[in-house]
C-alpha cells in the first residue's frame, strides 16, 4: 500500500472531527464547482427565454432519478467499502468496488433508456406547453444516452470517497465542471444549438469525468480498492450489502425525485408556466448553497462507516453530533448569504429581456427559502450516518416522510388548499423540512444510543 492510500484509511480510523473536515473540503469544493456548471448551465438557458427555463427545470427531477440510482449504488458501495476498511478487510474492499461498478453501470442503463420514448408524454400531462414540452424532450433524451457514462463517473467518485480519497474526486469533478462551463455558450449560442447543445455539453463533461476516474481505478491502480473486472464473479453476500444500503438511498433519492415533479406539477397549478421557470432558477440556487451540506453528508457517511466497521462508538458519536453542530451553523450562514444577495443572485437568470419579468417572482423565493438551509441540515446529516452504519432503510423512511408525506402536503395544503399560491408553496417546503429534520435528530440519537447498549453487553 503506497503512503498515499496509507494516510487516507489511517485518518479514516482516526479523529473522526479531523476526518470529517479533512474529507467534506475537497467533496464540497468538487461538489460547488460541479453544482456550480449546473448553475451556469442555467444562467445561459434563461437567456433563451422563459420556456427554455422552464424545459431544463422540468426534466431535472429525471436527471435527479438517474443520479439517484448512481447515488443510491454508489453510497451503498462505499459505506460498504468503509466498513470493509474499518475491519482490515482490503481484498473484500475491492471486490465490493467491482460489484459498485458492474452492477450500478447495468442498472443505471435500463433505467434511463426505459423512459426515453415517453418524455414528451410525460410533460405534456404534468401540464406544461406544447413548446416547453418538446424543448424538455430534445434535452432530456441527449442527457438519458450519456446515462452509463453518467453511472461509471458517480460510482467511481463513491468508490475514491469510501476509501477516504476525496482529494481526486474533488480534481475530477472540478476538470468535468470547468469543461461544461466553457462549451456551454458554445453549443447553445455559437453553434445555435439552444438547449440540445446545454445537455450535448454536459454529456461531453460527463464522458470526461467518466474516463479519468477509470483510468485511475483500472489502469493506474494506485488506489485502496483494486478492481479486477476481468475476473469479476457475482457473489450474492456482496449484492446483499451494497443494496442493503444502496437500494434504501437509491429510493430515497428517487422519492425526492419523484417529490420533485409533483412540487413542478403543484407550481404550475399555481403559477403555470411563469411559476415553474421561478421555481427553476430559484431552486439552481438551492442546489449551489446546499453543497456545503451535501459535502459533510458524503464524510459523515465515510467516517461513521468506518467507525462503525471497527465497533468504536466513541468516534461514530463523535463523527455524528459534530457533524450536526458543524452543518446546522453552515445551514444559517448559507441562509443569511442568500437573503441578503438575492437581488443579485436573481439577476444571474434574469439578464436578457426574455426573463427580465421572473426577478420578482425568483427574489421573493430566495427570501422565503432562507430558513430552508439550517432547517434541512439535522436531517441530511442523519440520514448520512443511517446509511455510514449500514440502515439504508432507516434513511428511506426518513426521506420518505420528509419529501413524499411533509413535503408535499404542506406545500399543497399551504399554497392550493389555503389559497396563498407560490409564497405557501415556498413556506410548506421550509416547514416540512424542519418537522422532518426535528424528528431525524432524535431518532440518529436513539439509534446510537441502541448500537452503544448491543455493543457493551456483546
């Protein structure tokens, strides 16, 4: 094992307050810098106007199911690499990272493929325009044919993650995101490709991102797991733990997914085609400020793996409670950026004179989603560690309960039941989620509390 990999497992075993860290700052520049392509992808969108907004807004819960299969498999595998690492165990580690790839890359295909003849459909009957429609097709279906490239990048990045090799991932995404940046202007406008050349340029980052991390993991194999894909054997007992927690995720995902596209179809019926390019924009602006949380989630889940592997309960409740405290006070300091910068956020989608009438709208959501930030951190965090100490379902039943139960309820009693329109929508979605997140602390509480009690009479 090189020095380099040798330090990776050994923080991983170590200070889990210095490993969380040490972990989350590469995933969260990575993550910002990737997030950051989405954000620009829809910065120059908005400049074809506000049905081109709207179409890239309401395939992006698709995209976010494909990215929940890659999610759900790849968290599966690496929670299980972690614990695999926490036990010593490095040639089951590479063996679970051959069963993550060919599993994850097989599914992650028929999935995508399976609903690239009905997108128009789709659209047509959560309500949207027959142009905004058929824009939404054209980009959903050029996303959908790079989706096993898609699968190769996410599960490949989960891998280096599990064995604490964030540093890379982090390079990876940063390459794949600066790529998109600059051939999205090129594409859409240049070329005149409007929003087929914004999905021609994400698939062609993708494809990058893809390629580098395989090179890494099977040419150059400097890394903790080794994966031998030529003498690839499916073993049943490996299958059973990545989906233990990898189908769990995956769900989750799609349940916020899924959650997604009736929060679309809910803002059309309140604001139609106007609401839906606020809601669009608005939300590529969550997406952004939420990657610092997103990037403790990815750590909290290595570390309590790991921590978990090795039956010490000192660094799992350590890792977890440091976490909260660490994601609660980024959740209030995202919130107050957001407030307080929302005009100039807002004119980044607002620019041109074809979506100059949307600031309004995307400005006072913005001011109403602030609360949203430290609200859905005890939640996140949770989750993470349910699926760090292998209870994938217990993170789906929470995610459950958080976006298909609270989320949508509040937001259609609120803004449809009450009358109140987009601002109840805007308000149920920041109370369900810190009813949710709430009741997600004291349950991570409770769960650790059980694992501390097994393990002192075991």
């Amino acid at each position: 094992m090189n020095e380099k990999v040798h330090r990776n497992v050994k923080m991983l075993l170590g200070n889990p307050k210095k490993a969380i860290l040490k972990l989350a700052i590469p995933i969260i520049i990575g993550g910002a810098v990737q997030t950051l392509y989405n954000f620009v992808d829809g910065i120059w969108v908005s400049g074809l106007g506000q049905d081109s907004l709207a179409a890239v807004g309401i395939f992006m819960p698709f995209m976010m199911i494909l990215s929940a299969l890659a999610m759900g498999i790849g968290v599966g595998g690496s929670s299980a690499i972690s614990r695999a690492i926490g036990a010593k165990d490095r040639k089951r580690a590479g063996n679970i990272g051959d069963h993550t790839i060919i599993v994850g890359v097989l599914i992650g295909t028929i999935a995508g493929f399976s609903i690239f003849p009905f997108l128009n459909h789709i659209f047509i009957a959560m309500g949207a325009s027959a142009n905004t429609a058929m824009l939404a097709t054209q980009y959903g279906q050029i996303i959908i044919l790079g989706s096993p490239f898609l699968f190769l990048s996410s599960l490949g990045n989960a891998i280096l993650r599990g064995e604490g090799d964030t540093k890379r991932a982090m390079y990876v995404m940063i390459i794949s995101s600066v790529l998109n940046i600059i051939l999205d202007p090129l594409f859409i406008y240049t070329l005149n490709m409007g929003v087929i050349g914004a999905a021609i340029a994400t698939v062609i980052s993708i494809i990058l991102s893809a390629t580098v991390i395989m090179y890494w993991l099977i040419v150059k194999k400097d890394t903790y797991v080794q994966l031998r894909l030529r003498y690839f054997k499916m073993k049943k007992d490996i299958i059973k733990e990545i989906f233990k927690v990898g189908l769990p995720s995956s769900l989750s995902q799609i349940s916020m997914s899924f959650t997604m596209i009736v929060l679309n179809t809910i803002v059309i019926m309140a604001g139609g085609d106007y609401g839906m390019a606020v809601f669009s924009g608005g939300w590529r602006i969550v997406m952004l400020a939420i990657v610092p949380l997103m990037g403790f989630a990815a750590a909290v889940t290595a570390v309590t793996g790991t921590a978990y592997g090795a039956k010490n309960i000192e660094n799992l409740k350590t890792g977890y409670y440091y976490a909260i405290k660490i994601g609660t006070l980024v959740g209030l300091i995202t919130g107050v950026i957001i407030g307080v910068f929302a005009p100039q956020f807002t004119y980044l989608f607002t620019y041109s004179s074809s979506s100059a009438h949307l600031a309004p709208g995307i400005i006072e959501f913005l001011r109403y989603i602030v609360l949203y930030f430290p609200g859905v951190a005890s939640g996140m965090l949770t989750s993470s560690m349910f699926r760090g100490i292998g209870k994938g379902n217990y993170s789906l039943a929470q995610t459950i309960l958080r976006t298909l139960v609270l989320q949508i309820l509040f937001a259609y009693f609120i803004g449809i039941c009450l009358n109140l329109g987009l601002p109840g929508i805007w308000i149920g979605i920041v109370l369900a989620n810190w009813t949710a997140s709430i009741f997600a602390f004291f349950w991570g509480r409770w769960v650790i509390k059980k694992i501390e009690y097994s393990w002192s009479i075991g």
